[in-house]
C-alpha cells in the first residue's frame, strides 16, 4: 500500500502531478538511488521529492549537507549516515533494513551517487542481496558542462568521462596522456585549489591550442562557463580572484585534425575533369550547374572554377 504524502498547500496544477507520482508503484524492500541537486536546490525533481518523503530512512554521504535539503524542501525523513569511510558497514546495516521490509533512499552530497561519489558498494551488495534497486535521475555536473558548451553534437564522437585527476603532478601529466588519447571530448573533475595545477599539466601535454571549457559554480548564482584554448586558461583564471572558489568540471576538447590535403587536391583534380568535360558542350552557366547537382558543391563556387578553367 503506498501512502500518501502530498503536502495539501502545493499549487493546484502541482498537486495534480503531485498525485500521479503518488500513485506510482513504490515498492519496499527497495533502495531508491536518487540524484540530488548540483547547487540550486529548485532543481530536485518531484519523483525524487516524493521518494525522499515516503523512504523509511535516507542514507547520505553528510547528513548535515542532506539536512540542509531536507530542510529547505519540508521533509522531517530520518537520516543515517553512508560515507567512503564507513561504505561497507553501512551497505549491511542497508540490507538488513530492505530485508526487514523497509524502502532505503541512497543520497551524496550532490549529484548522482555511486558516480565519482560514494555509492557504488552500497549499490553492488544490495543488488548481490538480491534486493530491487531503482534509480531516480536528475541533475548531473558532467551533463549540465555539456549542455553549456555544446562540445557533443549528434555528428560528434561523444565523450570520455574520467572522474577525478590525480592530485600529483607527473602522475596527472599521465592521466591526461591517456584519456585525451580518444577522438572524443573528454571530462573530468578537479578541486578549486588544483585547477592551476591541472591547466599547467594540460598545457604541457596537450600544448597551448588545445580547447578547453572550464565550468564553475553550476547551477549557482555565479556560474561560469569559459571555453579557452590553454594558451589563455591560466590568464582567465587569474582574472578573478573568486574562480579559485568552486567545484570544476573541465571539459578537454577534442584535438583539431589536420585537414587531409592530398584528398582535397585529389577532390579538386575531379572537379576540374567534370568541369572540362562539361565545357566542351555546355555554356559556363550550365557546366557549372550540372557539375553543383553532380558534386552537391555551390554553384556560385564552380562557376567561378568553370570559368577559370575556360580562360585557361
């Protein structure tokens, strides 16, 4: 039986999805991993909302930073506490409360737990306990850098998302060595006090016209997204003192390639043989235009390329 616990002073149009989440299955003996906001605290959806609210109990990676949300959203659900330094024990203490019939919510700092947070072993012994797990999405660093950049197109390689660089230096150069090996973007995370460090490192594997996005304060009242090359990352940064402040997400951009000469000569030598074969039997204008509809390039261009070979 699912219980209701809608809040009456909710507006009315809120009040009726309201309900029609209430009346999803919500099943027990069942750990919802929900994805908690990033920063501005309007962004936790109503699925998530309703589960925080109807779960027995919230495991999270810092109660008081859990409260703080609670809090600001009405709800009074009890916490208990699932950190990296007490993960295993906590995963038990989580089993034996599903087993025991209860629903269990799984909640990090901010963000989706068990993704570069802690979570990932309370989730794997639950699921090897043979208990349900059902993930509630929401708000994700990486994926809100990516929209604000457009660095991931549908015709692009998509992205590598690598976590945490390392804290030393020489070991960060071979980090970055590897993941920026792929053709596609890669993310990754980095503390306020490393960003320096992590631009230097960058520069000195990837050389100063490698693309950078850099994204801080997320969802915040400060938000910035920057996109430099790494030549002028160091000098965005030391342009304001408060960009040493902030969780970042640095988005490395894919490298440029060199564009294939040798093919473009031998695209332009088939032109020039279309062109020339066309010329002997067609005006300028018509040669160009049954070469644009053959080749699909613009008119105007093999017109131009028509009439220098017929002066030629």
């Amino acid at each position: 039986m699912t219980e209701n616990v809608l809040p009456q002073e909710l507006p009315d149009a809120w009040h009726r999805l309201g309900q029609k989440v209430d009346a999803q299955q919500w099943p027990t003996h069942c750990l919802y991993v929900v994805a908690t906001p990033i920063g501005n605290l309007a962004d936790l959806s109503l699925r998530a909302w309703h589960a925080l609210a109807l779960v027995d109990v919230i495991a999270a990676e810092d109660t008081r930073a859990t409260r703080t949300l609670l809090d600001a959203w009405g709800l009074t659900t009890p916490t208990m506490a699932a950190h990296r330094h007490n993960e295993a024990g906590a995963a038990l203490d989580i089993v034996r409360r599903l087993e025991s019939g209860q629903r269990v919510a799984l909640v990090s700092d901010a963000g989706s737990p068990a993704v570069s947070d802690p979570g990932g072993l309370v989730v794997q012994t639950v699921r090897e306990a043979g208990m349900r797990v059902i993930p509630l999405p929401g708000a994700s660093a990486v994926i809100t850098a990516l929209m604000a950049t457009g660095v991931t197109t549908d015709a692009s390689p998509g992205f590598v998302f690598a976590g945490f660089a390392p804290t030393k230096s020489m070991a960060r150069q071979r980090w970055f060595r590897h993941w920026t090996q792929f053709a596609c973007a890669t993310v990754f995370y980095e503390a306020p006090h490393r960003i320096a460090a992590s631009l230097k490192d960058l520069l000195v594997v990837l050389g100063p016209l490698r693309q950078v996005s850099l994204a801080r304060e997320l969802t915040k009242r400060f938000e910035e997204v920057a996109c430099v090359t790494l030549a002028d990352a160091q000098q965005w940064l030391d342009a304001d003192s408060h960009r040493e402040q902030g969780e970042y997400v640095v988005i490395i951009h894919p490298a440029q390639t060199e564009p294939d000469l040798e093919a473009a000569e031998q695209a332009d030598a088939g032109v020039d043989a279309w062109l020339d074969a066309l010329l002997e039997v067609l005006s300028v204008r018509d040669a160009a235009r049954v070469a644009a509809k053959a080749t699909g390039q613009s008119r105007d261009t093999l017109y131009a390329r028509a009439l220098a070979r017929k002066g030629s």
